[in-house]
C-alpha cells in the first residue's frame, strides 16, 4: 500500500476522464464556481465533490471526505481516503485546490526539512550529499503524501488536475542552493535544481513566525511543469454555473424535507449521466 496505489487510483481516474471528459468538466465548473461564493469556499467543497465523483463514477473505488471535526486526529495531510474496492487497500489523498503558479506539497509545521538544510549555507552540487538529504526520513514522509492539485486560471477560466512526481524530482536533482531573504521574502528558502538548471521545488523556512504560506515544501505548476503529470490531459476550461449558487442560497432557508427532495432530483439526474456515459 501507498505510493503504488495512488498511482493505479490516479492513472484509472485519468483513464476515466479521457473517455469521459465532460464527467469533471462538469465537477470542475462547479467547484470553481464556488469562488464565487467566497474566496476558499471552492477548496474545502472541492473536497466534498472529487469525493462524490469517485463513489458515483469510479466503480470499483470508494471515497470519504475526512472532515475538519478530524483534522487534529489524522497522522497524514489527507483531506479524503479512497478505498479500492478489490484490494480493500486505502489511500490517503491531500487535495489541494490552488492558483496556477506556486503549490504547497507538504506544510512542515515542525520545520524538518529546513532544519536539515539549515547548515548548508552554500549550493550543493555533490550527488551523492543530495541523494543523502533527499533520502532522509523527513523528505521521504513529505514525498509519500498523496497530493492531488486542482489548479485553475480564473482569467482564462480553465483548469488542470496536475499530481508532482516526486520521485522524477528526486532522480532529477543536481543542486540545492540557499536564498537569504530578501526580494519579496521574509525568510530565507532552499531551491532544488535539475541539470539544466531548471527549478524543481523549495523548502520555505518555517519556524516559529511563519505562517502557512512560509513554510513546508512547495514547487511551481509553472516553472516545474515536466514534473508534473496532468490527470485531465492538460487544461480543461471550465465555466461558472450560476444555478448552482442560487440552488445553495435557498438550500441554506430550505427544510431537511426540501433537501431530501432535492436529492432525490439529482440521484435521477446522475443516473441518467451515468447512462449516457456508459458507466
């Protein structure tokens, strides 16, 4: 179990959408439409609704939201725990719902990983020193974390779920240098590099007085795109489904009577997607 097993989950999820690819145009739209609502609304909802796509369209998976009332219990970063069917094997799955550009992968909170790098003040080019800290426990635990992107352009209104090859990263990595703060930053990060030069990753500082955004292991959807791989085959545009924000908006004056008819509407409605899908 692990790593293997969310690459089996994550390639079948993309076999899925490369034959139905209107299954999570739709899913998409209607998470981003959640910005809308509010600026994080669509990430903790994202959650809810990838889950919901995995136990109505992947039949031989099952999902459950972890919820936030958990949070302080789980020992991994995961935000849903898909469960194959067959195996009876469980995955862990931190998903994450952000801008194209910088993700977070890991969020350190004890400040590990900079603490190993801490007394390198210089690049390190040496393979074999890399190989040793990359290698290290602390890494290795942030590597085996199951990161699922949802990564959008509200410009361009389009979408991509990207998953990091750590691994690829890992083999990839000629240098890691250090960066003082300084230019935009408030502490100082190490950035790892590949044989071109080109950007893989960095460990942001994360001590006492940094926030979410300053610490833990981060990449670049942009500057590190060959180490991602894309589960929608690229990007998927996406558009705002104002119903939607209107069904939420009387659902929250409804009764629980209401809700249960309005369930009932949608189960026929999924039904008849199933159906025209195949599935």
């Amino acid at each position: 179990m692990g790593q293997s097993d969310f690459l089996d989950f994550y390639q079948r999820l993309r076999l899925l959408i490369s034959k139905n690819p209107g299954l999570i145009t739709t899913t998409l739209s209607n998470i981003f439409t959640m910005r809308l609502v509010g600026n994080k609304t669509h990430g903790d909802l994202a959650e809810i609704g990838i889950a919901e796509f995995v136990n109505q369209f992947m039949y031989d998976y099952k999902a459950q939201h972890v919820g936030k009332d958990l949070f302080r219990a789980k020992k991994r970063e995961e935000d849903i725990l898909v469960s194959n069917e067959l195996t009876g094997h469980q995955i862990p799955i931190s998903l994450k719902a952000y801008g194209d550009g910088p993700l977070q992968l890991s969020t350190d909170k004890s400040s590990k990983m900079f603490s190993l790098l801490s007394k390198y003040k210089k690049a390190i080019e040496d393979k074999a020193e890399i190989m040793k800290i990359l290698n290290n426990k602390v890494f290795q635990d942030a590597g085996i974390i199951n990161v699922l992107p949802l990564i959008y352009d509200e410009t361009n209104k389009k979408c991509n779920i990207m998953v990091f090859n750590f691994d690829k990263a890992t083999k990839d990595c000629a240098k890691i240098s250090f960066h003082d703060k300084g230019s935009g930053r408030k502490h100082p990060v190490y950035r790892f590099y590949d044989n071109a030069g080109g950007f893989i990753m960095e460990t942001r500082y994360g001590g006492a007085t940094a926030n979410a955004l300053q610490r833990g292991l981060w990449t670049h959807t942009g500057n590190a795109l060959s180490y991602f791989d894309s589960v929608t085959n690229g990007w998927v545009d996406y558009s705002h489904n104002l119903t939607l924000v209107e069904l939420f908006s009387k659902a929250l004056v409804a009764t629980e009577a209401g809700h249960a008819q309005a369930v009932k509407k949608l189960d026929t409605d999924i039904e008849a997607i199933k159906k025209l899908n195949n599935l």
